[in-house]
C-alpha cells in the first residue's frame, strides 16, 4: 500500500507537473494476480483494485492500521469493472459480474476475492474509509439503480450518474460511491464545477481505449492545474479542489466520497467567470 499525504492549496502553487501527478495521481491500479492499494490522508480514505489470476486474493492491513483485521473499524464499497468474479464475504460467496457492486459494513472478518476466469480476470475497485457503525452488507445491481440525468448534448455533459454507496441503495457511515457513464458526444463530466469543503473525492477514469486521455482538472478555483490521465488511473481531489474532466474520445468513471456527510448535492458551485 502507498500512502499519500494531505496537501494544502499553497502547496499546489509551487509542484511541478512531475511532482502534481506524484501527490495526486495513481497510474497504476490493476496489477494481475495483486492487490494495489493508495492510502491518501484527506480524510484517510484508501482505494485501489483487486485482480485475481488464479488463486484467491485478500486485502490484510492489520499491522499498518493499527487493527486486527482490514475492516474492523471501516467500511468499504466496491464495483467489479472486468470480467466475472465472486467474493466471500463472512463465509457467503456471492457472485460478482461487471458493473456488479456491494457495500460491506464495518467488522467484517472474511472479505476474499475471486475471478471465474483467469484469462479474463474480474477487476474490482475497492474504496474503503474510516466507520463508527456497523451497518448492513448490501450487493449493489446498477440494473436495480434510477440514474440521475445531469447536463444536455449542447454543453457536452449528458449523462448518467448511478449511485451505487448511496442512502437510496444502503446505509453507510461516511462512504458514497457511484458510476457514472455519458451519453455519446458527451465528452465533459461534471461541469460546471464545483468544490465541496466538507468531503475529499477521487476519480477513477477507465473504458478508455490506448490512445485515449482524459484531462482531469483540480486545484482552486481561481488556480486550476490539470492531469493528463490514461485507461484505468485516479485523481485524488482535496475538499478545497475541483474536480473535473473532459477525454479525447468515450469514457467512464468512478467517483468515490467521504467526509462530513452524505449529501450528494451538498456542493459549492463555481461561476464559469471565476475558473481560471
């Protein structure tokens, strides 16, 4: 697992492109046959991805947070974006198929993951963040979910937000996760932008082909920096940053919150006249 540290806007300033993608940037998540874990300290959130190729893999962080076993003071969400997969949950094994999700409540022992198929291995996005209560694990279906419909085809932002970690699916102490996918010629996602001081967020751009980049936005909103993203990379965003993007061709994307609350539409929206 790598760690990330918080970084204030005044730090931003000075970074140069090498050093932005250092702080905020994850290039690599999905490892075959690994588990590639980031742990930022904006509100201590970790996430990564999960990629069994043949035998069954396990996240265990005992040692470095200070606990007995991964989830026995958290919470985590996950979404499966490659091929089929299972996961054991205290000795229930569900079937997990892409798009397929589930929350998994805090003191959860037994969290174990599996492909059907090695040759096309499941690929699961894992977010995970700190919990007081414990609360019923749920496996999320996106065909069950009534997506939100944002923007319009002559600003370039249709489409569609399915919220996955959200109190119209589970219940959850501080996590909200979800996916949201555009509708064709759509090439912006959340914009105008916005900023939300009471929750962090991180971005997870994937169904991208090779040649494909997606320009993600950040920083304040009078001093925006942007990173230039390829197939299957995350953004950290700070509560005190934007967070958006637009690609040069189709795309996806993950978003993943936590902090003070979960209310989605709790934001601070930025004027167009004051990007700069």
């Amino acid at each position: 697992m790598e760690t990330r540290y918080a970084t204030g806007p005044n730090d931003v300033k000075r970074l140069t492109t090498d050093e932005l993608r250092k702080q905020f940037m994850v290039e690599k998540l999905f490892v075959p046959g690994e588990v590639t874990l980031t742990y930022t300290h904006h509100d201590r959130m970790i996430f990564g991805g999960v990629v069994p190729t043949g035998k069954t893999l396990s996240i265990t962080l005992d040692k470095e947070l200070g606990v007995e076993y991964f989830l026995e003071r958290r919470e985590l969400g996950l979404i499966n974006i490659g091929g089929d997969g299972k996961v054991v949950i205290d000795g229930e094994t569900h079937d997990v198929n892409n798009r397929d999700g589930f929350y998994v409540g805090k003191e959860t022992k037994e969290l174990t993951f599996d492909s059907v198929d090695p040759n096309k291995p499941a690929k699961f996005y894992v977010v995970s963040t700190p919990a007081h209560k414990v609360y019923p694990t749920v496996k999320l279906d996106i065909n069950t979910m009534n997506p939100l419909e944002k923007g319009e085809q002559s600003t370039l932002n249709e489409r569609k937000i399915y919220q996955y970690v959200h109190p119209n699916n589970c219940e959850s102490c501080q996590l909200q996760m979800g996916y949201t996918i555009l509708e064709p010629g759509s090439t912006w996602n959340t914009m105008p932008a916005h900023t939300h001081d009471r929750r962090m967020e991180v971005y997870l751009y994937f169904n991208m082909d090779e040649n494909t980049r997606a320009f993600h936005f950040m920083g304040e909103p009078d001093e925006t920096r942007h990173l230039v993203m390829a197939n299957e990379q995350a953004a950290i965003s700070p509560s005190w940053s934007i967070h958006c993007g637009v690609a040069t061709a189709d795309y996806t994307f993950i978003w993943a919150m936590c902090g003070e609350n979960i209310t989605y539409d709790d934001m601070d929206h930025v004027d167009m006249a004051d990007l700069k």
